[in-house]
C-alpha cells in the first residue's frame, strides 16, 4: 500500500511547463529530433535517453524511454540493464562510449573536471564529429525534458509531448 506522501508525489503540481507554453513544445521536440540526423543508432540514442533520465530521477522520461525503446524493438535484459551497464554483457563498445558520455554530461557538478579527457576521448574515438554532435544534443535533451518533468511532478504514463 502506498503512504500519503508516495500518493502526493504521484499528483502533478502543475501541468507541464510546454503545456502552459505550448510554443516551447515544437522547438524542444525539433531540438530532439536533430539528434538523430548525427548518426547514432536510434536504439544507443534510446538507451542514452533511459540512463540520463533514471539518473535524474525523471519517472514520466524513464516509463517513455523504456515504451518507446521496446517499440523499436529493444531487448528487456538491455533495458533492465541500463542502470548498471558498467557491469553488464549487452552493451557495445560504442553503447558504452555513449553511456558513459551521457553520465558524464548529466553529472556536471559531481566532479572537478565533469567531462575527464578518458570518456571525451573513448566517445571521439568511436563517432565521429556529427555522431558526437547529435549525442550530445540527445543528452542536453533529454536533461532540458527531466528539468521540466521532476520539478513539477510529471506522473509516469499519464501524456508524452
């Protein structure tokens, strides 16, 4: 059973910031959509989008990702395994490249040097300039998309923009 505060957290306290703005919702939507123009597998893209949203705690982003990723035909083991994908067998040299750019880039302020040359130079290796130009706008994306959905309680399930 849940307790009144889960009950509480699992009401919005307002509508989506692009709902009250609905001029934002079409530039933020053609902002994501440029991402995928760099050449990045749409399913690393998926996965990118998934990590960056459970490490910001955006329930309505992670419930989406993870829709929209077994739409396109994404595995459960992969997707179970995102969150611990250091430690898993399913991801590939160029998923981890981007998964560990995509931590990094969340995670700003947690270190003195927030993106360290070691993941910045993995990521270069594998992509090239416009594949590494359409992660990081996934990445800044998806994290614009967390900011509008945690602060104001966005409920997992109930709409996607």
């Amino acid at each position: 059973m849940k307790n009144n505060d889960t009950l509480t957290k699992m009401q919005p306290r307002m509508k989506n910031p692009a709902e009250v703005i609905p001029e934002a919702v079409q530039p933020i939507q053609a902002l994501y959509a440029t991402a995928y123009k760099g050449g990045v597998p749409p399913a690393t893209l998926a996965l990118v989008h998934l990590r960056v949203s459970q490490i910001n705690g955006c329930s309505s982003c992670v419930d989406g990702g993870v829709r929209h990723a077994k739409q396109a035909g994404e595995t459960d083991e992969r997707l179970f395994g995102v969150s611990a994908w250091r430690d898993m067998p399913y991801f590939d040299e160029a998923e981890r490249a981007a998964l560990a750019l995509a931590e990094a880039v969340t995670r700003l302020s947690d270190q003195p040097d927030p993106v360290p040359d070691s993941v910045w130079n993995e990521a270069a290796r594998l992509y090239d300039e416009k594949a590494l130009a359409g992660l990081l706008l996934a990445i800044a994306t998806t994290n614009v998309f967390n900011r509008l959905n945690v602060p104001t309680r966005q409920v997992a399930g109930a709409k996607e923009w």
